[in-house]
C-alpha cells in the first residue's frame, strides 16, 4: 500500500510551465542578446534542470555569474506569483488526498513561488516537506531529503512520484519510484505505464498500483 505522493509544481499542479519558459526567455533575450527561438528551445529541452545551470550554458559563464543571474530571475518570477492558477479543481483534490496519504512537493522553482502559490489557495499545510530548487537542486537529493526526515528507509517502496516533464521520470526510475505522468492533451498515444490528463484522475491510477 503506497503510503507518499511526491507531487512536481509547474505543469503538474500549476499552470505554469510554458508561461515560466517565456518569462526566462524573455530575460535573457532583453538583457544578453541571445536569440529568443534558440533560448526557448533550449529551455524546453532541459525543463527540469537547475535554472542556474541552464544560465551558465546559455550564456556560456562561470557558475558564480550563472548563480546571481538566475537568483534575478528567480525574484522576477516571485513578482509574477498572483499571474498563477492551479488547473481546475487540483486544490480539492490535493485536500483530499492529504488525508490519507503524506505529500511532499519537489519544485524547480523558488521558495517563495512554491510557498506563495500553495499558500494562496489554502493547501500549503497538505504537505509534509517542501523542497524548492535555487539552493538544492531538484533531482534524487530532494528524494534522499524526504527520506531522512521521515526516517522510513522503504520510502522509495510506498512512494509515487507525480510529474508532467521527462526530467522528473528519470528521477523516478533512478530511485525506483512508481510514478504517474501528467500530460493535459494526452490522446491514445501513451508512453509511460501510467498517464493521465490531471491529478484530479489521480484516484483510477493509485487503485492500481496500491
């Protein structure tokens, strides 16, 4: 019986993923000259990998200048977080599923976004730990940290990881993690175990796993 949902932010639970793309994209494009279709690829491409890393590429810079663009960028987002909105009936959802299962949020994005936004809509106490990327970046240490905390060492046994992006499936596999892909505009064509086009469907999928 699975006992955690480990929940991705942007595109998963937020619409937010292609709007936060052109929010980057654009600053780079206005404030370094790089051209606006190779940066939007590029960021498309690598959704999931720690912004300042995908600075530091972009721009061709040392890490250090990576790190103090992408905290600009970062409070540039935190600006923008009343723009943001929670695909329909997500919130209800997680409330419900907060009472029988633990869940915890490994985000891309910045403490304040994923705190705000959750906040706004009353479900920031659902989860048990969250975890945000400009200081730890998301990948198989944001699952090590949950681990630790809870002490449980099958964590990885009785947890489902929730995402919409491909870097969050190979976080899965390499922890030996279920997990369920969020795609809205899935049609027949399914290439993971287990799709669906919401998390408000999430219900159909844990009866079978669990």
């Amino acid at each position: 019986m699975k006992k955690y949902l480990i929940f991705d932010l942007d595109g998963t639970l937020i619409q937010s993923a292609k709007s936060l793309t052109k929010l980057v994209t654009n600053y780079l494009v206005e404030n370094f000259w790089k051209d606006k279709d190779t940066v939007s690829y590029f960021l498309s491409t690598t959704r999931g990998e720690w912004l300042s890393t995908q600075v530091k590429t972009i721009l061709n810079i040392w890490q250090e200048e990576a790190d103090s663009i992408a905290n600009k960028i970062y409070e540039k987002i935190n600006i923008s977080v009343q723009k943001w909105e929670f695909f329909p009936w997500v919130t209800e959802k997680i409330k419900e599923l907060s009472k029988n299962y633990t869940l915890f949020l490994s985000t891309w994005n910045s403490t304040t976004f994923a705190e705000e936004n959750l906040k706004k809509w009353w479900i920031y106490q659902c989860f048990k730990y969250i975890l945000w990327s400009e200081n730890i970046q998301k990948w198989v240490e944001h699952i090590s940290i949950f681990k630790d905390f809870l002490k449980d060492k099958d964590f990885e046994k009785y947890s489902v990881f929730i995402w919409d992006w491909e870097k969050d499936r190979d976080i899965a596999k390499t922890c030996s993690i279920d997990f369920i892909h969020i795609d809205e505009n899935l049609e027949n064509n399914f290439s993971d175990k287990y799709e669906i086009k919401s998390v408000t469907d999430i219900d159909t999928i844990l009866k079978l796993i669990n």
